[in-house]
C-alpha cells in the first residue's frame, strides 16, 4: 500500500465515522436574589476548561445594581472558582472559556479563594457588591479548580441584588427637581400671606 492510498484510507475511515457532534452549553436553571442554588462539580473542569465539569447558572440584573455572589463547597476537597459573563448562550461546550469572552458572552469577572475556609485546598470564591454594566441576563459558571481529587463534588451558591445605584445625571435632576418645587411652594405661601 502506497502512502498516498494509505491517507485515502484513513479518511475515508474518518468520513464513514462522521464528524463529532457539538454539545450545547446548557444552564442549571436561574437564580433569583437570595435563594440558594445547589449543583455538583468536576475538581478541575473550570481550570482546564472543560464545560462538562462546569455548572452554568443564569440571572437578571440591572445597569448599576449592585451584585454579589458567594460559592460555597459542600466537599471539603472542592476549591470553586466562579466567573461572571453578560449575557447568556447554547454556543458548542468545546468554546467554553474560563477568562475571555465566548460563545457571545462577554467576560466581565472571575472570583476565587476570597473567602478563606478551615479545610481543604485553596479558599470559597466571593464576588462582592459589583456594580452590573449592563441591562439583561447574566451568566455565572462555576467549577473546580486544583481540587483534592476528580470529584464529583457539590457546592451551593447564592447571590443578593441590591437596588440599583442612581447615577449622579438623575440625583442631580431630582434634587434640583426638589429644589424648584419648595421654592413655588413658598412663593404661594408668601402670596397667600
């Protein structure tokens, strides 16, 4: 057999298995402020990117509100890392990025090791009062990372949202606002007096 009917072979083989099919990212669910969220992990899968390992959770925010998120293991040999995207997505899992923007979403944050905890590797990650950029859904993936073993492990994670902040254009405007109103009122005051 020559080389040249030898690569012919090969993909032919190749054809006749078909090419692999692509695995949508899909979300545990959606949290709502406040509310715990539990799942189960690999002990690496954020750290070598691979989305199987990793949970994908979704939320509502508002620009300017302010945002926290805390995951906590349930395992004492998980060490969770989170990252925080805008928007949400079913791109292929193989595109899943830990630190960049993917699959239209864009990176915004990662949190690891914040929270220092008594036992097992590393710390709980912590993303605190973040002020969200932009109106709309968000993305939260959350895995392993140097973890004490391939798991898998389990973990909950809850976020609190707290009004968003006025920007100064708009306390400007309501103050001023305030400010026209006391000032007739007085002046109706004065006529009336």
């Amino acid at each position: 057999m020559t080389i040249k009917s030898a690569f012919a072979a090969a993909a032919l083989a190749l054809s006749a298995v078909g090419p692999a099919q692509a695995v949508p990212i899909s979300y545990e669910g959606t949290i709502a402020a406040g509310t715990p969220v539990t799942g189960s992990v690999t002990g690496n899968g954020w750290e070598t990117e691979t989305a199987a390992g990793v949970d994908f959770w979704r939320f509502n925010g508002v620009v300017g509100q302010s945002f926290s998120v805390r995951g906590t293991r349930l395992n004492p040999n998980l060490d969770p890392v989170l990252t925080l995207y805008f928007g949400t997505t079913t791109a292929d899992a193989s595109q899943f990025l830990h630190d960049a923007d993917w699959g239209g979403l864009v990176f915004l944050r990662v949190a690891d090791d914040e929270v220092t905890v008594a036992s097992g590797p590393g710390g709980d990650p912590l993303l605190s009062n973040y002020l969200l950029p932009f109106t709309g859904l968000y993305t939260i993936a959350i895995g392993g990372i140097g973890s004490n073993g391939a798991g898998p492990f389990n973990y909950s994670m809850q976020t609190t949202q707290i009004a968003a902040v006025p920007e100064p254009e708009t306390v400007m405007l309501m103050t001023t606002g305030l400010g026209l109103l006391l000032m007739a009122q007085r002046r109706r005051k004065a006529r009336r007096a």
